[in-house]
C-alpha cells in the first residue's frame, strides 16, 4: 500500500512538470560549440591584430601630416617674411629717394634720415640671414614646431619694421610739407 501511494505520487508530480523536463538525462558535451568557439576566438585575435596594425598606420600618417603642417607654416611664414622685406626695400628705396631730393631737407639732416633707414635695412637683412642659417643647418636642434615658430616671430617682427619705415616716412613727409607751406608763407607776395 505504501509503494502504491508512492507510484501515485510520483504519477501526479510527473504530470504536473512540463514536458521538456520529463525524460532528460546526462547532459551531452557537443565538441562542435568548442571548435567553433575556437574558431571565433582566432578570428577575433586576426581582427585585434588587423586593428592594432590599423592603429599604428593612422599614428604614423598623423605624424606625417603633422610634419607637413609644419613644413606649410614655415614656408608660409617664410614667404611672408619675403613680401614683407620686399615692401620694406620699395619704400626705403621710393620714398627714401623722394625725402632726401628735398630742397627742404637741411644737408645736416640727409645724414640722420640716411642712417635711420639703414638701420631698418641692415635689421632685416641681418634677421634674413638668420633665418636662411637656421632653415638649411642643423645647428640649433630645433624642431619642426619650434622653427614654425621662430619663423612666426621674424615675421611678425619683419611686419612691425614695415610699420616702423611707413612712420618714418610719413613722419619726414610730414616735416617737408610743414617747410614747404613755411616757405609759401614766408615768401608770398603781401599786398596790403
């Protein structure tokens, strides 16, 4: 009696549990999951590899890109530096002639004025010289980004000396038509 009660308990526990739990037994090792496990594992170190490998390229192109950037800035800078000293010799060379042909420029002064734009020429030319020695030597360990700008800066100094000459000049203008309106009032004819 007991083991019937046994087998009518185990009859309704088995009908109660869904049918997928009926009947398992051990669980099967599937080799196929390990291989293709495997698989997916090599495939994943390739794509790593490839992508390291991707990495690097990109570090390298980003630093020849940058070096080429350098490179535009310092050959931007060294054209400006050109224009600019190329400005500064028109004007000394145009109005410098203008100034000193003056009747209204004193003898005394032809010298000063003389001096004064040499000195423009001379910084220049010495600032040029400069920075032809440092673009074709490797004197001073410089890189590419510290040469930039070094170059940067004797611009923009090549820029002031432009500036500078522009004042100078309007400056002994300015002193030549003063004398030369002077003069008008000193010899017109008064009739009064």
């Amino acid at each position: 009696m007991k083991s019937n009660k046994m087998i009518i308990v185990l009859l309704l526990i088995m009908s109660i549990w869904p049918m997928s739990m009926k009947a398992q037994g051990m669980p099967v090792y599937d080799n196929t999951n390990f291989i293709s496990l495997a698989k997916s594992l090599i495939e994943s170190a390739k794509q790593t590899s490839q992508l390291l490998q991707t990495v690097n390229f990109l570090k390298q192109q980003k630093e020849r890109i940058e070096q080429v950037n350098t490179v535009i800035k310092q050959l931007n800078a060294v054209k400006a530096l050109y224009k600019n000293n190329q400005q500064l010799y028109d004007l000394i060379q145009n109005d410098l002639h203008d100034i000193l042909n003056s009747p209204y420029i004193k003898p005394e002064e032809v010298i000063r004025v003389s001096e004064s734009f040499d000195a423009v020429i001379d910084k220049s030319l010495e600032d040029l010289d400069f920075v032809s020695q440092i673009l074709s030597s490797n004197l001073l360990k410089m890189t590419d980004a510290e040469r930039a700008i070094f170059l940067k800066e004797k611009e923009e100094e090549s820029k002031e000396m432009v500036v500078e000459v522009i004042l100078k000049t309007k400056r002994y203008k300015d002193i030549i038509a003063f004398r030369d309106f002077q003069d008008r009032i000193n010899t017109r004819e008064t009739n009064y």
